[in-house]
C-alpha cells in the first residue's frame, strides 16, 4: 500500500462516515427538540463509533508501522510514547 496508507483505512472511513451519519441526525434531533434521553444515548454512539476508530487506527499503527520502524533500527518507544496520549 501507499505510504500513510494501511489496509484498515477504508474500514476506519467507513465507520467515520457513519458516524457523520449519526451526528447529523442526533443536530436534528435538537433541532426537533427530542427529549435529552434520546440525545445523549444517541451522543454515546456517535462517540463510541468515534472511539473505536481511533482505537483501531492507533492499534494498525503499531501492529505495523511500529514493528517496521523498529525493524529499521528506529526508535519506535518515542513514536509509541507519542501515541499513548491519544489512549
């Protein structure tokens, strides 16, 4: 694949777009003035649609640029350390 690119991209796109999706229902909803309720459960979604992206982009990095960063005689800890604050 391209440099920047991995294999779990699209997928991650995909989940970013339906969380889009989500988002733009949950601004109708206030604007249809749901009850709070149903706004925040469907605020948790999008977030948790959100998290799981994230998690899964940071875990393909270091699954595989990582262990080739370190392969090549890299230092992997700092990147890794860079990446922990996005935990």
């Amino acid at each position: 694949m391209a440099e920047g690119i991995h294999r779990s991209h699209p997928a991650i796109v995909k989940r970013l777009k339906r969380a889009q999706g989500h988002l733009a229902a949950v601004l109708s909803m206030f604007e249809a003035h749901r009850p709070c309720v149903d706004l925040a459960q469907q605020l948790h979604a999008v977030e948790s649609a959100i998290s799981s992206a994230k998690r899964e982009l940071i875990h393909d990095h270091i699954e595989h640029c990582l262990t080739d960063t370190a392969e090549a005689g890299g230092n992997s800890l700092a990147e890794l350390k860079q990446l922990a604050k996005f935990l």
